[in-house]
C-alpha cells in the first residue's frame, strides 16, 4: 500500500498526494519588518548627516539659515508663563534625567539577567550620543543663536536634546512596551520628540535646522540598533517567556 494515499477530483480524474499544511519553513514576518527598520534608520540618519556636511561648508550662512532665522524670531517670547515651565521641564529630559533614565533602565535589565536587552540599551546610547551626535558637533562646530536661555556646550549642530528624546522614544518602546501597544507609544513619542525640538529653539538654545537633524540623528541609530539587535532580542524574550511558562507550571503542580 501507498504511504501517500491519492483521493479523486469529482470528475474522476486523480489528485496528488495529499501533503500536510505545514512547509517545514519559518514564517517570513519578520523579514520585510527588519528591511523596514534598517531603511528607515539609514535614511533618517542620512538626513543628519547630509545637512551636516552642508552646514560644515558655511557655518556662518548655511543655505537654510534663513529659515532659522525667521523660526528663532517666531521664539522671540515672552519667555515666561507656562512656557517657561514646560521648556524647563523639557531641558531636564534632554539633559540630566534624560541620562538617568537609561542607566535606571539599564539596571533594572542587569538585575533581571536580560544581557541583550542590556546591550541593546548600551550601543544604542553610546552610539547615538558619543558616536553619532557628537561626533557631528565637532565636525559642524556650528556657532550657537545669540543669548542662550539656558547653559549650553559647544557645537550648535545637532541638537544633543532632540537626538536623546528620540533615542529614548526608540529604545523604552522596544525594550518597555508591549508589541500590542507600541502604536499609542510611537503617537505619544511623535509629540514628545516635536515639543523638545520646540523647547530647545524657544530657549535660544539651538537653530531649528539643530533640532531637526538631532532628532534624525536619535531616531535612526535607535532603528539601526533595533534592527542589529532584533533577532537576539525576540530571541532572549521568547526564552524569558518559556522561562515563565515551566515555572508557572510547576507551581500548579
């Protein structure tokens, strides 16, 4: 007997073998994700880099700076209010508790054994601010507007604000968030990233062209480390999950 019975069609003419649903192939899903990631972080990081050398060529005068212009008198003020406080509040994201966050973050993953994860964190950051954005700033060396609201470094261009806002919307999305809802994150990420790019010109403290390269800048090295970093990380969570599952049930036995 046949190990591969055939069966008729109603016409009476024979099919083939019958051949079970599964292909034995990995499902493909994630594959135009991951092209999707690594396209998206090399453009945006494309569209700091290339501004970048085009402000290098003329410091003083880049072919944009009109805009700058105008965008900064349109900051003209009054610098006070409730303004005042959410530029405040804004410039302590970017800045000193935007350093807090992933380092917290980052050892809450090494308590948790989570060595991917962690790594993932460490590149992204390292990567984005020293690689990235600073390595851009020395590069530039953009002249900074006139009478800063607030205390800056050197190098105009990019804003090292915007970039962090960004990176920090990419990295706690992916490592934070559930798949399910990182749509409503991406949404609240897309209001954060524009009102620190925002806070940073109305505090005179960058040109708009800063900001938008800066958040260029953080949002594609966050995707370009995703992307790196994507098959070990669903990796480390479905081991997490298997983790979860012998324990719970062992417990019930």
């Amino acid at each position: 007997m046949s190990g591969n019975p055939t069966t008729t069609t109603p016409h009476g003419r024979p099919r083939g073998p019958h051949r079970p649903c599964g292909t034995g192939r990995r499902p493909a899903t994630g594959a135009p994700r991951g092209r999707g990631l690594l396209v998206a972080g090399l453009l945006l990081l494309g569209a700091a880099v290339a501004p970048a050398l085009v402000v290098r060529s003329d410091v003083a005068d880049p072919p944009f700076q009109g805009l700058d212009d105008r965008w900064l008198i349109w900051m003209g003020g009054p610098h006070e209010g409730i303004y005042q406080a959410a530029a405040t509040i804004l410039d302590l994201i970017g800045g000193p508790v935007g350093s807090l966050i992933p380092l917290s973050v980052l050892v809450l993953l090494l308590v948790r054994r989570r060595w991917v994860s962690a790594g993932f964190l460490l590149a992204a950051t390292l990567g984005g601010n020293m690689l990235v954005v600073q390595g851009l700033k020395h590069l530039v060396d953009r002249p900074r507007p006139a009478d800063p609201l607030v205390r800056v470094d050197h190098g105009s261009f990019p804003s090292g604000h915007a970039a962090t806002a960004a990176l920090l919307v990419v990295l706690l999305g992916v490592l934070l968030v559930p798949a399910a809802r990182r749509r409503a994150w991406w949404i609240g990420g897309a209001v954060l990233t524009p009102a620190m790019m925002w806070s940073r010109t109305w505090l005179h403290a960058h040109w708009l062209s800063d900001t938008v390269a800066g958040a260029a800048a953080g949002a594609g090295v966050g995707l370009l480390a995703w992307w790196l970093f994507g098959p070990a990380l669903a990796r480390e969570r479905a081991r997490a999950h298997d983790r979860r599952g012998a324990a719970a049930g062992a417990g019930t036995a």
